[in-house]
C-alpha cells in the first residue's frame, strides 16, 4: 500500500516525514519549482502529464490513497486528484492549511477573482504584489496602471513565467520573512497598498502585522473553492492520526482475507 502526498508546502513535507517515521509508504510529489525537499522517499517532480497523467500513475505506482497537503490555492491539481480517486477507486483526502482571520483592527478588502481585486487597486502609488505568480492577463492590467504613475513591486520565490512591464520591481525571496523585513520593505518604497492571498501559515503572515502598524490597506484574494473530497482536516495532528489508522485498518484487513 502507498499514499500519494500532493506536497510543495510545509505541512506536506511534515506529512512525509511523519509517514517515513511511522511506516507508511509514501510518494511525495511536488511542482518542483522553487526547492526539493530532503526526504527518505520517492519524490517525483514536475507534476504527472510526463508520465501519462495522474490516472497512469497511480495505477503504475500501485497508490492506495492520496492526500493533497497542496496549497490552498493550487485549484487545478486539488481538483485533478478528487477526480482521478474517483476515476481509479481510491479515496482522496485533504489537508487545508487554516486561512488567515481578520480582526477588527484590519483593514482588508477581500475578493472573489483578480478582476475584483485590480478594479480596486488601480489609483493607489505604490502597491506591494505578495499573491504567488501573476498571470499574463494581470501583468497587462498592472502594466496599464503604471503608465498613469503607479510603482508596482513584486515578491516571488521564482522568476516569473511572464514577461514583467518595465518598471516593476522584482524581488525574489523565499519566506519565512520576519516583521523587520517587511516593515523595512514596505516603508522604504512606501507602499499604500498590499495584494496578496490568503495563504494561511506563520511564514508570510507578518506583512499583514505591518500593513496593520503602517496603515497599508489590504486586499485579499480570496481561497477558491475546491470539490469535495473523502475528507478535509484543518488540523495536521488529526491528518496523521487518520493516516495511521487508515493503512492500519488496510493492514488487518488484508490480513484477515488471505
């Protein structure tokens, strides 16, 4: 029996570790884009569509389950794998990472899709773009707002798949950033507006802190809904605990057939 984890997150690779620890054998599969994890384990990069799509692959790699620890907004793959556990019989669990709350303190705008959100954000002077890889589509509207005076900086762990407009700032970065990084970020280029996702986690959280402090104004992209899955948790102890219990109930089960 063997797990397929959808990672490329924290939590997922935590998931892995814990499977190595505890028995289970795991694949682990992440977009491969930014960093490889270190783990005792099969890891395959870069998706499925080389190897004849997910459904090929988990008949060839003999998966008993999947859990998809991706992140909250990685739609097409948590979708993708809900419809090939259905296709191939194998059930198809999820570990959302709880999204961020916002207090009466805040000042967020939040919105259901990127047109929402950059029909808000075309007369602010300086925007900080923390929301992952932008899309050429919103690359053409952020370049249309430059031209009337806006500075735009972008924060990505990975260059851009897009062409950037000319005078958009680019950092590449990987989290976790500490509240004196992004105070010294946001202060020093005096940004008015922050866009972002939300992710959820500890590791980009305090820009929102210091937008907070700076009077920045938020908007916020918000979570995409997903298709049902088996099961959700919120909560990474009770993924492993089903993790165990479910390939241990596998174990007997088999046992008592033979």
């Amino acid at each position: 029996m063997t797990l397929l984890l959808l990672g490329g997150t924290g939590e997922a690779k935590a998931l892995a570790q814990f499977c190595i620890d505890n028995g289970i054998n795991c694949i682990y599969s992440i977009a491969g884009l930014v960093r490889t994890p270190k783990l005792n384990c099969p890891i395959n990069i870069g998706g499925f569509s080389g190897s004849g799509g997910l459904n090929a692959f988990i008949k060839r790699e003999n998966i008993s389950a999947i859990m998809d620890a991706t992140h909250p907004y990685a739609q097409k793959m948590s979708h993708q794998a809900v419809l090939s556990g259905k296709q191939t019989g194998i059930p198809v669990w999820r570990y959302q990472r709880p999204a961020w709350h916002k207090t009466p303190a805040d000042d967020w705008q939040e919105h259901d899709d990127w047109p929402a959100l950059l029909a808000a954000i075309e007369n602010y002077q300086s925007i900080f773009l923390s929301a992952g890889q932008p899309s050429e589509s919103v690359l053409n509207v952020l370049s249309q707002y430059q031209k009337k005076g806006q500075q735009q900086t972008l924060r990505t762990a990975v260059p851009c798949e897009h062409a950037l407009p000319n005078n958009m700032d680019w950092i590449k970065a990987i989290g976790p950033f500490s509240w004196q990084q992004e105070l010294e970020l946001m202060a020093s280029r005096k940004i008015d507006a922050l866009i972002t996702k939300n992710s959820g986690g500890t590791a980009t959280q305090e820009k929102l802190h210091v937008a907070q402090a700076l009077g920045i104004e938020i908007h916020m992209l918000k979570r995409p809904a997903l298709n049902p899955c088996d099961k959700e948790f919120n909560n990474l102890q009770t993924s492993k605990n089903h993790l165990v219990a479910w390939f241990n109930h596998q174990i007997l089960k088999n046992i008592s057939e033979r």
